[in-house]
C-alpha cells in the first residue's frame, strides 16, 4: 500500500560500500515536500561499463566530482549510492503525475523521492521492463549526433554490448546506412541481425568504414576500431577506461590515412545539437524510441532487487557474464513493505 505522502516511508537502497563490495541500506524517507514526487520502483538497470568502474573503485579523483550522478549520495570510491537507471509509478505527486509509470536519473532504491520535474513519464507503447533501456539509448543518441553518420555511409560498431547494438539499430536507420557490428562474441550475430545489422569477428571485420564507433571498453577493440578506418575516417571513442592506462596505435597507417579520434560523452549534449536540446529533451526523445519491441532483445537478464550486490559482483568480474547485454533489477512489490 502506498504511504501517505505526510508520513515517513520505508525504502532500501544499493550501496558500494567499498572497492568491490555493495550492500542494501534501509532508509526512511520524510513526509513529502511541496513540488516532489514519491515513486515506487519498479525496474532498475546496470549500466554495466561506468557501474562496473565505480564497483570495481576506478574512478579517477580527478574525475570524482564530474562523475556524480544526478541523485547520487556518498563520494567516491565509497561508500557511494551510485546508478541512473531507474522506472517506477509515483504513489503521491502532482495530480497530472498520480500513477504514472516515470522514468528517473536515480540510483537503485525501492522507493524515493524527487522534483516533480526529475522524472518523465513513458510514452504509452513502453513497458516499463524495456524502459530501463533509455539511458544508454540517450548515450546512443548523443553518440550519433557527434558522429553524424552520412546516407550510405559504412558504419563499423566495434563492441557489441548493450550500447554499441544501439547505436549500431540508430546507425541502420540511416538510409543506405550499411552498418557491421564488431565483437569477439559470435553470438552477438543474432542479435545484430534483428537490430538490421550485419556482425563480424575482429578477423573478418570488414575494413575502409567511413564511420567508427567504439564501445568495447577494452583496449584491444580501440585498436580493431583504428584498423577499420578508412581514408579521413572518424573513430568515435564511447568507451571509458577509469583509471586504466590504454596504448593507442597511433603509428602505422593512422597519420598516412588523416583519421580523427573524437571522444562522445553523455554528461554534455553533443555540441551541434547544444543550442536547442535540453537534457530533459533528449531524455524525452529517447523514451519515445523505445516503442520498438526489437529492443526487448537488449534486456537479456533480471534479478530480483536483492540478489543486486552479487549481480553487480558478477557483472564487474573481468571475465564474468559475457551473456549479458542489459541487466534489469525488478523491485519488490509494494506489499512487502
């Protein structure tokens, strides 16, 4: 049953509590403030890649400040509150938001409590399972407005994860876009098939794109994005690598062929869309793409909320769970408080 919105209310919530080591927390949320929202959870996701890092404690000190996300508690490298993946109903709020499903920019918690304007209700043709896809889409998004993929052009997506099959299903909507997704795991080819694009091993990928984007997060796939390049060819560059140190090959053919390595980061709007896109906007636009139900090919595994500090354990084993594309939590229901 919801709480009244004039009482405190339970909730529980996912800490990193040390370098590769998370628990759950309970708290007590207030009475609620004039201009809030109170949302119960329905569904989180492990944005594997930057929550792997912050388990795993490499994130930079230079980057402790940069790297906060929007709801966040704690600093880094803990204890920290960490996640952006978050789909709920709200139970109390303005009466235009009362009962909503909503999506948020907030950490993985059972029940919490936000402005009104932190969350923004999905489209009717979502389910709320495939919503928690948005935030890497909006990645995705951002990534192809600074890559600027050109009609027939030859696009190469080097890794094959949650974030680089969306933007490889973005790129192949491009018309006469030819687009190949680059992995090490052959069974990635399915799924990349059902997203519209072709798949290749590193070995066999095809080479001379006009158009690279990297998302493997690992060193070796940066230098497979740099050999697919062709003459004056951009790399994009999704992957962040923490506190790792990564060798570029920049001798060879890369000075000989003009190639530009450009960075894309989400925490900015990309800058030839800057002057007219809000974040919220871009948010909006990326809830609105989800209505495909290809995408439910992405939401590969879930877990219930509390078994969430051993699948974060998992999931940011360097060897572990290459099954898995997008790692959905599904919260408890609002009876068990």
């Amino acid at each position: 049953m919801p709480h009244h919105p004039t009482a405190d209310a339970p909730a529980r919530a996912c800490w990193v509590v040390a370098p590769g080591r998370a628990e759950l927390r309970d708290e007590t949320l207030p009475p609620l403030a004039a201009g809030q929202v109170r949302v119960r959870s329905l569904h989180s996701g492990i944005s594997r890649g930057t929550e792997g890092l912050v388990f795993r404690g490499e994130v930079p000190p230079s980057e402790y400040e940069r790297m906060r996300a929007p709801f966040q508690q704690g600093t880094f490298p803990g204890p920290v509150k960490y996640g952006y993946v978050s789909v709920g109903t709200v139970e109390h709020g303005p009466a235009a938001l009362q009962g909503r499903t909503v999506f948020c920019l907030h950490p993985h918690q059972t029940r919490f409590q936000v402005p009104a304007d932190a969350v923004l209700p999905l489209p009717d043709t979502v389910p709320p399972g495939r919503a928690v896809l948005a935030a890497l889409l909006e990645t995705a998004i951002n990534a192809l407005w600074d890559a600027a993929p050109r009609v027939g052009d030859r696009v190469a997506v080097v890794g094959g994860g949650a974030l680089g099959l969306l933007v490889a299903w973005l790129a192949a909507r491009v018309p006469g876009c030819r687009v190949q997704v680059v992995d090490t795991v052959a069974a990635r080819a399915e799924v990349a098939a059902a997203l519209g694009a072709g798949f290749a091993l590193p070995d066999a990928a095809t080479p001379d794109a006009d158009l690279v984007v990297h998302a493997s997060g690992q060193p070796a796939g940066l230098a497979t994005a740099l050999g697919l390049a062709g003459v004056e060819a951009t790399v994009l560059e999704l992957s962040w690598y923490g506190t790792r140190e990564v060798a570029v090959p920049l001798g060879q053919a890369f000075h000989a062929r003009r190639l530009r390595l450009q960075s894309s980061q989400v925490g900015s709007v990309a800058p030839a869309q800057r002057a007219r896109w809000s974040h919220r906007r871009r948010l909006a636009l990326a809830l609105s793409l989800l209505d495909d139900p290809v995408l439910d090919h992405l939401v590969t595994h879930s877990a219930p909320f509390d078994t969430l500090p051993q699948v974060l354990a998992r999931l940011a084993a360097p060897a572990g769970a290459e099954d898995v594309l997008c790692q959905r939590i599904d919260h408890p229901p609002a009876e068990t408080d």
